[in-house]
C-alpha cells in the first residue's frame, strides 16, 4: 500500500508517497480501508521532528481517519462487519491507504455524514471534549476561555462548551478568525496581536474571571492567563504552541488565586485507559 511518508524532519517538501508494507489486523484489531484522513497541528509538528510518535505506534503521519472495514483479525466480537463506515482516533498512521484499529476504538460514521467530514471529528473533538469534561469539568454557566478558537480543538471546544451550557469566550489572530469563532457560539473573541486578552476578559467576566482557560499556547500566555483566571480556577494546558520554558513568579501567582494547572495528552494515552 502507499502511506504518506518522510524519511528526515523538515517542511512539506519532504513528503512524499512511499509504499510501505499493508498492515495485518493483529488479536481483536480491524483493518480499515482509508477513504479520507486529516491534517491537524500535531501532524505539522511531527513532520518538523518535534512531535515523535509514542513507543509502538507507527511512524506514519495521520491522527485520525475514516473508511470502510475491510478485515477483521482474530478474536473480533462480532461489532464490525465488512463493509462497515467507521471512523478512529489513531496513534498515528491514517494517511495511509490502510490501517489497523483496535476494535474498540472504532466509532461509527452516522449516515449523514461523508468520509471527508468524518475524518476531522476524532482528533478535535474528543481532544475538546477530554478536555472540558474530563479533565476540567466543566459546569453549567461557568464561563471558559479558549485560546486558538479558531484552531480545529478550538472550534469542537466553542460548541462543547455551548453544548455544555457554560459561557465560551476566545482570542484568536485575526478578524476573520474571530468571526468564525462567533458563528460557532463564542460570546466574546479578542485578538491577541492587538489587545491586551486579559484585560479585555476580565471587562467582560466584570472582573471576577474565567473559571477554566484551555491553553494550547503556554509560555507566553502564563501571566496574562493568571490575570484574568478566577479564584479557583482551572487553566489546562494542553499544547505548547509558543513554549514550554517560563520565567518569573508563576506559583506565586498561581497560589494567590488558589489556582491548578492541568495538563493533558490525548495521544500518550493507551488504549485501555479512559
Ligand atoms: N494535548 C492533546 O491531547 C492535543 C490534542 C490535539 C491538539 N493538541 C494541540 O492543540 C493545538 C491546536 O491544534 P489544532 O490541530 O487544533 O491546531 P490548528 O487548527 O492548526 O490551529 C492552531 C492555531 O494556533 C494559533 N497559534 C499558533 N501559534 C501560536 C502562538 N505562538 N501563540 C498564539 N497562538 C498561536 C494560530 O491561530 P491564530 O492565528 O489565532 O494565532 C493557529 O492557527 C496544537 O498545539 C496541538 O498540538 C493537543
């Protein structure tokens, strides 16, 4: 089978299609025949080199996908037959023209819905999902700010958010950005390249703060995050688009507001594990 692949980090101009072995489903594993997979940040990053895959998965790039069922493997319960439409959240390897899934980890694809659209909801959305509701419980009418709104997590987690009846706001990098995120629910949006986002938060929470921050950003948001976080709230950095390194008095800060940070990593986790 053909996989898109890349043998040293670097741009786009790296890839290129190599044929590669095709996988055989192993002990209660599917194979599934890729009709469309997607490209999300994770992907770009590990193209440069700096997003390996964990221990065991394969080196091909590809986080989700979605396609028929074209095997099933020993031990298979029965769930999934030939044939099938299904979708998956992957350690890597869906773009590809085949993969293997743990059974359990396929989701079906409703019936409205194409291999196009299908193939971008697994990694968002149950990024923006783990990260609301297992990670920050969100609660009805608290109010939560998304960094990247506009990013593909960021516009699962606006209509998670609605969805959860809380109150999403949002920064984002320019004005079309933040126009989308107001078409998918966000109550407020401020540009981060020209507005100070903290205080303009703090303005629209009336000063107490947002009770949860998703943060794919870091270093260089942690001390307008803390600004503009309420008294015991949750800020929950999942990405680190800007840096990890921090300099100055964060746990001071943090303390005073009886603040926690949360981390959370959606593609460390195995496959047992919730
Ligand atoms: N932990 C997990 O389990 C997990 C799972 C999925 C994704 N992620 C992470 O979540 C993030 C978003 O992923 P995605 O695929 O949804 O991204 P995406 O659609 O590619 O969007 C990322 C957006 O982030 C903004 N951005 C980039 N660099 C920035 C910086 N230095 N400061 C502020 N904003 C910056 C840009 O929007 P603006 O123009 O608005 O700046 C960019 O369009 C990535 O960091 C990814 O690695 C983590």
């Amino acid at each position: 089978m053909f996989a898109a692949y890349f043998d040293f980090p670097g741009g786009p101009e790296n890839l290129y299609m190599k044929e590669v072995m095709k996988p055989n489903p192993g002990e209660g594993e599917v194979l599934v025949k890729v009709s469309a997979s997607a490209l999300n940040r994770a992907d770009l990053l590990q193209r440069r080199g700096k997003y390996p895959p964990p221990k065991g998965a394969s080196d091909i790039l590809g986080l989700e996908a979605a396609g028929s069922v074209a095997g099933l493997g020993p031990g298979c319960s029965g769930r999934w037959r030939i044939g099938d439409a299904v979708m998956a959240l992957l350690p890597g390897g869906g773009q590809a023209q085949f993969v293997t899934v743990p059974e359990g980890l396929l989701m079906p694809i409703p019936k409205d819905m194409t291999f196009i659209q299908a193939a971008a909801i697994p990694e968002a959305w149950l990024t923006a999902f783990q990260l609301l509701h297992f990670v920050g419980k969100v609660q009805e009418g608290e109010t939560v700010l998304i960094h990247a709104g506009a990013s593909g997590v960021g516009m699962a987690a606006i209509q998670l958010v609605r969805l959860a009846k809380a109150i999403p706001i949002v920064t984002a990098g320019t004005q079309e950005k933040l126009e989308a995120t107001a078409n998918a629910g966000a109550a407020a949006g401020f540009n981060y390249k020209n507005e100070d986002f903290s205080e303009k938060v703090l303005e629209f929470t009336q000063g107490s703060g947002v009770d949860i921050i998703l943060d794919c950003v870091g270093a260089s948001y942690w001390e307008k995050n803390l600004n503009c976080l309420s008294t015991d709230g949750r800020w929950i950095i999942y990405g680190l688009l800007s840096g990890g390194e921090v300099h100055g008095d964060l746990l001071t800060r943090l303390i005073s507001k009886r603040a926690s940070i949360h981390t959370s990593l959606l593609r460390s986790r195995d496959k047992e594990a919730s």
